[in-house]
C-alpha cells in the first residue's frame, strides 16, 4: 500500500499495536492522538493556503479522509496549534510527539510514506524531578516496623522484585518457583517476565501461604486479589509520608544498578520497554561520587607533603 488515508491506516496501526501485545489502553491513547492530528490535516487541507487557522471548535466536523503524506512543517504547525489551544505540561507534548514518532515511524517501514516528517523534531526537555526513596537500611527498617504478617511480606516483596503495585495484586501461588527462587509476572501490555526472589523472602513466602498451592498470593474481598486500592492503604499506615509502593520499587532499581552498574539488567527486571525510562529511577551514590572525585579529579590526587 502506497499513501493512503489515516482512516485506512489506522485499522493497520491498531493491528500491529495489538500483535505487539500494548495494552488496550495504550492503543486507544495512540489512537485518540493519531485522529486529532488527521482532523487537523483534513481541515488544514480544505480551507487552502488562504484560511490557515483552525479553532478547536471545528474538529466536530472534521473527517479522518486525509492523506498520510505531511511535511515536517505539518507536526510544527500541529504541536503549536496544541500549546496554543491550552497550557500543555512537557510530558503530555512529549507523548503527543512519541505516538506520532511510532505512526510515522510504522508508515514508513509499511510503505505508507515517502519520509518521515518527524524525523528532527525536537521533543521538550523534561525537567528531573527529585524523587524521594528509601536507601537499603531505611526500606528494611521500615519493613521491620510493620507488625502484621501479611503486610510485612507485601512490602518486601515489592521491594525484593521491584514490581509494581498491579503486577504484585496479580501474583498467583502458581507463579512462585521455590526451586528457582522465581515469579512469573504479568506486566503492561499482558507481557510476561521472571523476576528474582531472595532467599529470606522466598521463605517468608513459603512461610505465609503453607500448604496452599493455588490461588492468590496475597488474598483481598470475596477471596479474590488482592486490590492495589488496599495496597496503598497498607503504606498510608505504615510508611513515611510520600512513600508509596512506586517509590520502593524506585529504592528497588537505584539498589540494584548502585551495586551492579548494569542498566539493562535493571531495565529487564521493572518491566520497561524502553531504557530512557529505567534511567530516571537511578541515582548517583554519594559515596561513588566522593570515590571517583578522589581518584580523578588532580586537586584531589596531588600527593600530600611529607
């Protein structure tokens, strides 16, 4: 298929989102954005060169009948009519560029396009935030100031597999390998990865669940999962505020790369598709820091007189 319209395009595009396992939820966000950016095209190209400006109002009864075929000048003039039409915070602009990047990006291999306007668009920068974690001796004090058993063992093991709060609700007693020290998780997009457990942790486990071999690890209403609903009840009570299961699972990653120095194996046990992502959970350690100042930096190498 050579060109074409976005209404074709997109029946194509959501295919290749679902054989590639994206969550429903994800493809119906791509989606949303691809259309809003068709309708901008289909009006841009009815009105001609003479009525260049485009009011939100008018998407009602813009169509998806638009070529696919743009100009780089096209996403400009899109993304400047978004930030004009509202106040967009870096994030948001950055995912309207990622899922336009992916559509263009699958047209292009597909034969859909000629090139690719989005190649050299620039994607606003996103400020770093400082994200507050525990470091290893505050997460395993905070494990031991928890009394009650289940809730002790919830928050080890997200700490000791660095899952996040729906992938820990889903653990099942059958996805527990004892032998291998391992759990089957099921992550975004219904992707399946294996992640670690220690030995303390596999025993409080085995421990916890007794001569049950199936069934939820951890038990919620009506018998059934535990709910992540409860989960965030469990750290309103016991953690120290501004810490959630999402910040243990940060403690979990700044860890393990602080020792290993090894992102991929990082990026492999959260569950992330892409390693732009892992790389905003990690932190340089103060004591590295001191470490490399001292054996680098020559102020700091220059021998001390005897």
């Amino acid at each position: 298929m050579n060109s074409g319209f976005f209404s074709e395009w997109l029946i194509t595009y959501r295919e290749y989102l679902k054989m590639r396992n994206y969550s429903p939820r994800t493809m119906e966000s791509y989606t949303q954005v691809i259309k809003h950016f068709a309708y901008y095209v289909w009006l841009h190209r009815q009105r001609g060169v003479t009525k260049l400006v485009v009011f939100p109002k008018d998407f009602d009864s813009a169509r998806l009948e638009a070529s696919v075929e743009v100009p780089p000048t096209m996403i400009t003039d899109y993304l400047s009519f978004m930030s004009s039409t509202r106040t967009y915070k870096p994030k948001t602009t950055h995912r309207i560029i990622s899922t336009l990047s992916s559509f263009y990006r699958f047209l292009t291999i597909h034969g859909g396009v000629k090139l690719n306007p989005m190649v050299g668009i620039e994607r606003p920068r996103i400020k770093q935030q400082d994200i507050k974690y525990l470091k290893h001796s505050q997460v395993l004090q905070l494990i031991d100031s928890i009394e009650d058993p289940r809730d002790k063992l919830i928050v080890r093991t997200i700490y000791a597999t660095g899952v996040r709060v729906s992938e820990l609700c889903g653990i099942n007693i059958g996805d527990i390998d004892f032998e291998e020290h391992t759990i089957k998780i099921r992550g975004k997009g219904d992707k399946t990865r294996m992640v670690f457990l220690d030995n303390d942790t596999a025993e409080a486990i085995r421990t916890f669940i007794g001569n049950q071999i199936e069934g939820p690890l951890f038990i919620g209403q009506q018998d059934k999962n535990i709910s992540p609903r409860a989960i965030q009840h469990i750290f309103r009570h016991y953690a120290p505020t501004g810490i959630t299961p999402h910040k243990i699972r940060h403690s979990y990653a700044s860890e393990l790369y602080r020792r290993s120095k090894n992102l991929r194996v990082v990026q492999e046990n959260l569950g992330h598709t892409s390693i732009k992502t892992t790389e905003i959970y990690l932190h340089t350690d103060v004591d590295e820091r001191r470490q490399v100042y001292q054996d680098y930096f020559p102020l700091s190498n220059t021998p001390k007189p005897t």
